[in-house]
C-alpha cells in the first residue's frame, strides 16, 4: 500500500532534523551553483535524497526563443558524481558563460527538472538557471564603487519601489527607464523635466535621506516578465531566484546578463547620490511550494506540522525552515553574495518572526566578517502572518525575544506606529496625534517609552531591546495604509484623501516630528513626506502601477510638507544624542513634568558634539494650544511644529511658551562660551 504523502512528510522531518542526517549531509563548502572560467565551469549543487542527478546545457533561457529564433535549444546532458555529503558536481570543458541551465534530480525513482538554487544568472521568468561570467557584468569604475561616507553614523531610511519611483509619466526620466533599474542612473531629474521640481535621484539627494530601502529585487513570480508590455504591477514578496536580480525592472529580462549589470548601475547611481541601499530579502516563504528548493530536496527547506501538513505562518502558502542548517546556511550564502558582488549596505527580513534567533545571529556573525560589515544594516519583521512549526527548540525571532538578537539587528517597532497614529488595523482607531483626550492620554506612556527607543527600564512593556540600535521606529510602510489615508479616515471618516486639509496636515507634521526626535533608527515610506495617497487601499500589492507610483505632481503641490521632513531629517544630525544607538543614550533623556497628555524632554549633550548644549522637545497633542513652563535659561526656538523651523535657531524665547496645537516645538540652549 501506498503511504499517504503527509505520513512520508512526517517521517522526512524526522529524518531531516535528525542527528545522523546532519552528520551525514551537513555541507559547509562555497561552492554551490556554477562557477564560470574562460575554459571551464564547474557545477555543484547539494541533493542527498537524489539518486542521480544530471546537468542539462541549453543555448537559451526559454524554449519560447529558441523557438522564435527557429534555433536548436537544448545543447547537452552531463552525468554528475556524487560527493561528499550528498553533494554532485561534474565540470564542463569550454567557455560556458551566457549559456542556460537546469538539474534533473531523480527522487524516489521520480525526475524533476530544476533551475538552480544557488543561480546567479537566469533567463526569463527565472525558469532555467545561467552560467554568467560575473566580472563582465560590472559597471565603468565598478571596482571603485564604495559605500558612502558617514551614513552609517546617521541612519534615515526611505522605503521605496522600484517601479513605483519612476513609473509616473511626469517623473522626468525617460521613457523607456520608467519603472526601471535604470531611472536611478539618470541625473538632474525634475518634475516633466521642466528643472523647476526635483524628481527621482535628484529628490532623493535633497531630500537628504541616507539609506533607501527597496522592496523586493530579487527575481521574483508574480510579474511575467514575457509579457512586460502590458501593465502590471507587484511588490514582489513572491521568491524565485533568490541570487538573481528581478528581470522585469530590466531593460531585457531575456539576457540574464543585462538584470545584473542594471542592478549594479543602480546600486552606483545611489552609492554616488551619498545614498546606502537596503534589500528586503524574503527568506520565511517561497512563491509557491514547486520550488527550486522543493524540486532539488523535495521537503527539505520547509515545515509541515506534527500531521505532515505544510505550514502557513507566512500567509502565502508555505514556511521555510530557517532552523535546518542547509538553510540556515542558504540565507547567510545569499546575503553574503548581495553584499559582496551587489555592494548592498543593509537587509530587511520580511517576516522575521519566522526565523529562529540563531540564524539571524549567524547571519549578522557573516556580515561583520566581512570588510566594513559591522556597518551593514540588519533589521526585520519581529512577527510572524500565522502559526508555524519551527522545530529544534528554536527561539523565533519576534519581538519578546528581540535581547536574544544580535544588538544589531533591529525590529520594526509597532509600538511607535500605533501609539502615534491609532491602530493600523481598525480605519477609526487613532492614536496621539490623531485622537481626542482620552485617546492621546492612552498613548502617552508608549510615545515616552517610544522617545527612548524602548530602553528605559521602568517604562519597558513586554520588548526588553538591548539598545535604541534594535529599534526602527516608523509609522508608515508599504503594508496597510499610507500615513495619510489613516489620518483622514481615521478623524474625517470618510473617503476625502485628495482634499488638503490644514488640520490632517498638521497630524501629519506632527507624527514626522515624533518619529525624528526619538531614540531608534527612523523609517519612512517613499511619499509620506508628501501626503502620498493609495486612495485609502490597504494592501496594494498587486493593484495597479498607476495607484502605487509616486505621483511627483502631488509632491510639488505638498512641497511644504516636503520641506518640514527635510529640515526634520538636517534637525537630526544637530542632536546628536538622538544618533546614538548604545543603551546608555537612554540616560541623556530627562523628562520634565508635563501635565495631561504633553510630553517634554531634555536631551542632554554631554559629548558635546551637536549643535546646542542642551536641546528641549515638547510634543503637544491637544487639538489647542498649551502654554507650558520652560526650564531655567536663555532658549532659541529651532521649531514650532507648525510653519517656522531654522537649524540655527529662530528667536530667543524664556520663562513660557505657548505650544501650538498637535505640534512638536524644538529649542536649542546655547554653547557657554569656554574663556
Ligand atoms: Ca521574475
């Protein structure tokens, strides 16, 4: 009798987290996939439950072009020896490089063609893996290309799109690099090119962010990118090739050469704009469960349940299992090839809560091992979408375990995001800026636990981060609303996202200025520093381009706005405490007496390295004004919160201020003069 395919599973996850397997099988080389030389390229890929495995040659990405182009497609099949714990390699005479290939890895009497999931080169769609000599796929100076100065000291991360960058017509870049790799790469870009409003790169650089954060670019599903014509649109959060660059932001998705040196050009464009790049990398889940993982060791990279069922945590149809050292050790091998080969400064883990703290641990262990790594950012989703079965007694990576972490890895701070604005879930819920008097005064406690990053002891709720490093604080980000549309729906009720309203405006100032004024890394979604509107949709991932692009007319039309993050961004870098990551930043925060739900605090600068001496924040919530006390001395006014702000301060103001209504107001004490 046939045994039902869940009872096999069980039995696999015995197996596969068993001692002897790891003894067995345990493979610690680097040299998995296919390394290319001008007369050779060797090939080596880990499957120990094949019983053969064989190297498939072919002269194209896809059978459609050989096709097209009337062309034989396949070239040739080469036998590989099995190796060492449960390895198979097979080396191939000749310059191989721009040819395609795939395994046929035979399982259980079963044979299952398979791109290669240590590819670095793909044809189109990522169906059929590449030999690719990497070094010509580098850029002009290349070799020269560095990570920019300083950034790493001043944190400011922007959460961007790829094609939701330049895919607006008015963007100013040209036509055919709209949505593409390549928009990054075209200077003195303004709004219709008329050079009266920046755009793109330029917008960027005068922006003054230092870090952007690009969803998802690596060769994901859910695009086609054969049919690149028609409109489409995608986050990406659906993983292919996890090595490999995603085709549809290319010129050519067809080349598995041009994706590459495209990515690069853009990495250049950003690193010359004085500006990191950060990837989201998705290891928790794969596009669909018939992946390259799943057809080279079928049921190896991913849970099932006590029952054999394939678990869910993800909500996109399966979990990987960080904790088996084969993929422990795939994710490290991966981020370590982005930072090496692609020179990416930072990654975001999406769904991190998936992961167990050892590999993520690891990871970070990888990353400072290599030159300048300590300086590469990690940070990641400290939850999971649904339930999972990490095995092993591993410790998931969510934020109740976040001091079992590495003190720099940091976790998204939901605290922040719903004490500021109301809960992201609920359309009516609000929260310090937005909300009535009970409402404010329920935040309060978390935006004062918030201000210092999580890490005084007396306010810490259930998280216990090691230091303000382990938190980004932020209030919008791709998922569920943009900041904008939860402010409007949450006080107006009701769907009026493209009226200007003073007052939306001004919640909006406000909850910049908290963000900008805490302890923590800040974090911000492309376009809420111009009001950007999703028409109040809530998960956009796959609705249209035209929804999702940055609409460089409406960032003209909030230009103001604009202005007030840029300044908020400058502000920052003259207080330094607020840069600070160790725990003992914490101590320079004193906190003065406020009554009902305003909050004000000292920051101290005892390194003596800012601007000012000592500098005052005031967060007033109230939809009136409050007059408040000031602490003894001569106070400049650096802002009000509302229209006047001036990094080297405004007029002199003593004994009293009146604190304008939802506003954070900034005053700055001078330097004593040394004698
Ligand atoms: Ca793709």
């Amino acid at each position: 009798m046939v045994k039902p395919e869940s009872e096999k599973r069980v039995f696999l996850k015995e197996w596969f987290t068993s001692e002897e397997f790891l003894n067995k099988y345990y493979y610690t080389g680097e040299d998995l996939g296919a390394f290319w030389r001008k007369d050779r390229t060797q090939f080596k890929v880990w499957a120990p439950t094949a019983e053969k495995v064989f190297l498939k040659i072919y002269a194209f990405g896809s059978r459609e072009e050989a096709l097209e182009k009337e062309k034989e497609d396949f070239a040739e099949n080469f036998f590989m020896e099995p190796g060492e714990f449960g390895t198979w390699s097979v080396q191939v005479e000749g310059n191989l490089n721009g040819l395609y290939y795939t395994y046929l890895v035979t399982v259980d009497g079963k044979t299952c063609e398979t791109g290669d999931p240590y590819a670095r080169a793909c044809g189109v769609n990522g169906e059929r893996s590449m030999v690719v000599n990497l070094e010509q796929t580098n850029p002009k100076d290349w070799e020269k290309d560095r990570r920019p100065e300083g950034i790493f000291q001043k944190p400011v991360i922007y959460e961007l799109h790829i094609q939701d960058f330049s895919y607006d017509f008015h963007s100013g870049v040209q036509k055919d690099w709209q949505g593409k790799y390549l928009a990054f790469t075209q200077n003195k870009t303004s709004l219709d090119g008329k050079g009266e409003f920046f755009s793109c790169i330029e917008y960027l650089k005068w922006l003054g962010v230092t870090y952007v954060h690009l969803l998802p670019a690596f060769d994901f599903g859910s695009v086609d990118e054969r049919n690149l014509e028609k409109e489409q649109f995608n986050w990406g959060y659906d993983p292919v090739n996890y090595n490999v660059p995603e085709g549809s932001y290319a010129t050519d998705a067809y080349d598995g050469s041009v994706r590459i040196l495209e990515f690069k050009q853009m990495v250049q464009a950003l690193h010359q704009a004085g500006i990191g790049v950060i990837m989201d990398v998705v290891f928790n889940h794969t596009y669909h469960l018939n992946s390259v993982l799943q057809r080279t060791v079928p049921d190896y990279y991913y849970r099932v349940d006590s029952k054999g069922n394939y678990t869910n945590g993800s909500a996109c149809g399966n979990d990987t299992a960080s904790e088996r050292e084969m993929f422990r050790k795939f994710m490290g091998d991966s981020v370590c090839y982005w930072a090496t080969e692609y020179h990416i400064d930072g990654f975001r883990f999406d769904l991190m809560g998936l992961h167990d703290v050892k590999t993520m641990n690891q990871i970070r262990q990888r990353l400072d091992n290599l030159p300048n790594g300590e300086e590469i950012l990690m940070y990641g989703e400290p939850w999971a979408a649904d339930k999972t079965a990490m095995e092993l007694g591993a410790v998931p990576a969510v934020a109740k375990n976040v001091h079992n972490l590495n003190s720099r890895i940091a976790i998204f701070s939901d605290l922040i995001r719903d004490s500021v604005k109301g809960n992201n879930f609920i359309s009516e819920h609000k929260g310090y800026v937005n909300g009535g008097k009970q409402e404010v005064l329920k935040a309060k406690e978390k935006v004062m636990a918030s201000v210092c990053g999580l890490c005084k002891e007396e306010m810490i709720d259930k998280i216990r981060p090691l230091a303000p490093s382990q938190i980004i604080n932020y209030i919008s980000a791709h998922d569920d609303r943009t900041l904008w549309d939860k402010l409007v729906i949450s006080v107006k009720g009701e769907a009026v996202y493209n009226q200007k309203d003073p007052d939306i405006l001004q919640m909006n100032k406000m909850a910049a200025g908290i963000v900008f004024t805490c302890l923590g890394i800040p974090f911000f979604q492309a376009g809420e520093e111009f009001a950007r509107t999703k028409n109040g949709c809530e998960n956009s991932y796959n609705c249209s381009p035209k929804l999702n692009q940055l609409d460089w007319n409406r960032a003209k039309e909030y230009r103001g706005l604009i202005e007030y993050y840029r300044f908020l961004i400058a502000m920052r870098q003259t207080l330094p405490v607020l840069n600070r990551l160790d725990k003992e930043a914490a101590k320079q925060i004193l906190f003065l007496e406020e009554k009902g739900a305003l909050i004000g605090f000292i920051l101290e600068d005892k390194e003596n390295t800012g601007r000012w001496e000592q500098a005052l924040v005031y967060y007033n919530p109230n939809s009136v004004s409050n007059e408040i006390r000031l602490p003894d001395g001569k106070w400049k006014l650096i802002t009000d919160g509302e229209k006047r702000w001036n990094l080297e301060g405004l007029e002199i103001v003593m004994d009293r201020l009146e604190l304008l209504p939802r506003s954070v107001t900034v005053l700055g004490k001078e330097k004593r003069l040394k004698i």
